[in-house]
C-alpha cells in the first residue's frame, strides 16, 4: 500500500501562532477564556478547556479576566465591547485576517461599495463585515451570486483568507462587468493556496482521499470538496476513529491531507490507523 501525505498538512502560521498564544496565556491567567472556539479544531479546543480556557460566545457574559481573541478574529463592535470591559486582552487574530479588516475599512471609507467573497455566516466573514460597515458591504459566496449583483459605480473586493483563488478571479471578473471601476485586494492566504494545490495533485494519483480536520472548519471542508471532484472517494474526517477498513477495500494508493486548524498529533493517529489496517507503506 501506498500512502502519500501532503507536505502542507495541519496548522498553517495563523493557527499555530494562535494556539501556542493561547495555552501560554491558559498559564499566566487565572481567569480566561476565549471570544468563539480559538480555532476551528474541537480536539484542540477540547485541550484548552482541560487547561482552564472557557468558549464564551457572548462578550456580555464576561465579567472579568482575560480573552483571548480567536484566530478568525471578531468584530468590531465585540472589541469595542471587550476594552469598554477593561478586560485583558490576548489578540490572536490571525495577521492576514486583520489585513483583510484594514482593507475592508479603506475601501468603505473611500466610498467603494465592498464586496466581501466567502461564506456570510463564517466568523472571519461576519468580523470583516463589521469593519466595512462604514459603507454599503455584501458577502458573495460565489459566481452565481456574483451576477445577482446590480450595477454599482466602484466597487471594491476582499476575501475570506480562505476562499480559492478561482472563485474570487470568477467573481472579480464578474464585478468588472458590472462598474466603472473595481479595486480588488487578493486576500487569500498562501497557506490556502498551497494545501488547495496540493490536494489536488494528490486526490489526481490516489484511490482513496482522506481529508483530515474539523467539520466546522471552513478550509477542511473545501479541502474536502476539492478532492472530492477529483476523488469520489474522499473521507472528511476528524479522528482516527472514525475511519472504516471498507474505505481501502481495492486500493493501491492512499492520500492524505489536513485542514489548517488540524494539529500534528491527529494527522499522525490517522496515518498510524490507516497503517494497522492496510500494512506498511510502500517505500
């Protein structure tokens, strides 16, 4: 048996520097929590709550302590509620995520109409939405909506720092056709980039795909997807457990990969269970 596993897989730089700011803070503070789970891995959030690191959905539900900010970052008006608080900040917002804030606020301040391409009810989309509030802002998912679009005068664009590439070249040609004139900032993180490409080389010589990482994480699930049109038989999975030898019956090669929020230890169990059932990889 063959098994190949994506250089890339598991945590980007975002991630992990949001993790590792997040069990440092769990032993400085007694009181903590975080704003939304920190990353969207529950083994890892699982982790940080045996630590002493609280989900806390709401910031009115915060009395006191530290609060560490997620690595999708959140928006504007829970910061501002978070410093009128006075409560003690640990930001581990994920850099690019702030980028792509900053950039929202400029073009709604320079009167362009933002559009904003990912997922509306993801919150690394609902916090770069608040910081374009300044002005008119619609979320795209897709080329479809995109036409839906009416006329508009300037437009400008960002995107979820996990989108592909294809998807905001489709919309940003679409917007084109549809104003004077467009500014558009490629927001999409390299990491993103990167795992979408080698995933897609990997599902192209394999005959099982295993996808490993949250089932809320919007990454994963694209990663999912990508293979999956290449591979019919991609697995979306979060734990070794969760694998069926019925999965490998007449294979030859097997591929792996993982979401950005998927930690080292989870892609390692994976590759080991997979090994117990199909036998040493091929050298």
């Amino acid at each position: 048996m063959k098994i190949i596993v994506a250089k890339s897989a598991g945590f980007c730089f975002g991630v992990k520097r949001a993790t590792q700011m997040a069990f440092e803070a769990s032993e400085q503070h007694a009181r903590i929590c975080s704003l939304g789970p920190i990353i969207h891995s529950p083994q890892v959030v699982e982790k940080l709550t045996e630590k002493g690191v609280a989900v806390i959905q709401h910031v009115e539900n915060i009395d006191s302590g530290a609060v560490i900010i997620r690595s999708h970052g959140v928006t504007a008006e829970e910061m501002q509620a978070i410093q009128t608080r006075q409560l003690i900040v640990v930001d581990a917002t994920c850099p690019f995520v702030k980028k792509a804030q900053e950039y929202a606020a400029r073009l709604a301040r320079d009167g362009y109409a933002v559009v904003i391409v990912g997922e509306a009810e993801h919150p690394e989309v609902q916090g770069i939405v608040s910081y374009a509030e300044a002005g008119k802002v619609t979320v795209v998912a897709n080329a479809t909506e995109a036409a839906a679009l009416p006329r508009l005068n300037r437009v400008g664009i960002v995107a979820q720092t996990t989108q592909s590439f294809e998807n905001l070249r489709q919309i940003a040609d679409i917007c084109l056709e549809k104003c004077q004139e467009m500014h558009v900032f490629n927001t999409i993180c390299d990491a993103t980039t990167v795992r979408q490409n080698e995933a897609r080389e990997i599902a192209g010589k394999v005959d099982v795909m295993l996808v490993i990482g949250g089932f809320n994480s919007a990454n994963t699930t694209r990663l999912a997807q990508i293979c999956r049109e290449l591979q019919p038989r991609t697995h979306h999975l979060e734990t070794a457990g969760e694998i069926e030898p019925l999965w490998f019956e007449g294979a030859a090669a097997i591929g792996i990969t993982a979401g950005a929020s998927t930690p080292r230890w989870l892609i390692d169990e994976v590759i080991d269970r997979v090994t117990q059932l199909t036998g040493p990889p091929e050298k």
